[in-house]
C-alpha cells in the first residue's frame, strides 16, 4: 500500500506530498516515510501503533478480534467485527460496491495485516517533520503507542486530544484540524 501511494503521487505529478494516515492508514503512512522518503513533505500519524496488534497489548473487543484471528476462528472474528463495526455487515449500507462479507474479508485482512506490522526501532530514520495525534480516550490504541512513535522521530511533536478516543478526527474535528492546519503552516 505504502508502494501504491508513492505511485500515485508520482503518477499525480507532484514531487512531493504532505501524508497524513489515521489507524491502518497510520501503519502504511509509516511504511510510505521509510520506503519512499524523497516523496515525504510532512507526516501526520493518527491513532495508530509502529507495533503489532496482538491480543496482549489491547483491551476489549480489538483483543478478541486479534486472538480469534490467531487462533484461526474466522467465525468468531467475523461475528465480532460485525459488533465492532455494524456497517460493515450491512448490505443496505453498501451502496451497490461490494456485499457485505467482501467488506468484512477486507478488514479481516487489515486486521490481520496489523499484526506482524512492526517499525520499532525504525522511526528514527523519517526526517520529515512529524505530528502524531492520539485521542486521549483511545480504546483500541495505547497512548503509548503515540508516545513512542514521537520519542523516536527526531522532528516528531505529539497532540493528545482530550475527550476524543480512537476517531479523534470526528470526535474533536474542530480542534484537529486547526492543529493540523498550524503544523502544516509551520515552515520551520
């Protein structure tokens, strides 16, 4: 995926983009700064890890869903994405694109894919300066995980949202995106 962006910046015409990538997206927006760094302007880093997702570092419904993926339970996996996210289930929500189980087999593979996604270690290479925004009620994600991510970035400055959890973004939209706004006017 992170292959995929640089390739459609690059067919885009442009030089150089500002990557910003929440959750999943934050997991391929790290992978896009290490592989495609001349592409990278700024990185903005959303509720999202540079470690694996495994049952033993989250709470709740994310750690069911991870250890009924480990223990091959697709069944149960299912049943519990259905509950973690009631639209994916719904055929009346797709809109004609794809049925409802395509749409549960692409997050089961997201989900999948989190688990042997790993940076650590790795983060100190980006040069680009780096915003890494966390809701500070984030269930899915440890605020640890932000932490990290910033302490290893040399130009890394790091937003704790309160009242905001894993969907910081729609939780306090209004002070993301004057936060983001303000980093990205920023021309240090």
């Amino acid at each position: 995926m992170a292959d995929d962006l640089a390739a459609l910046i690059t067919a885009l015409g442009f030089s150089r983009a500002h990557v910003l990538g929440t959750s999943f997206g934050g997991m391929v927006a790290q992978a896009f700064a290490l592989r495609h760094p001349d592409l990278l302007d700024t990185l903005v880093l959303g509720a999202t890890s540079q470690a694996p997702f495994r049952p033993e570092r989250l709470a709740g419904p994310v750690a069911g869903l991870l250890g009924a993926l480990e223990a091959g339970d697709d069944e149960k996996a299912r049943a519990l994405l259905a509950r973690m996210a009631p639209t994916v289930a719904s055929a009346a929500q797709d809109g004609g694109l794809r049925s409802a189980p395509a749409r549960n087999d692409a997050l089961m593979r997201r989900f999948a894919a989190t688990r042997a996604f790993d940076t650590r270690g790795c983060l100190a290479a980006i040069g680009a300066r780096t915003l890494v925004v966390h809701g500070r009620d984030d269930a899915m994600v440890p605020i640890q995980d932000a932490l990290s991510m910033a302490g290893e970035i040399a130009h890394a400055d790091v937003l704790v949202l309160a009242g905001a959890g894993h969907a910081w973004e729609n939780d306090q939209p209004a002070r993301a995106a004057s936060a983001i706004a303000a980093f990205l006017a920023d021309t240090r």
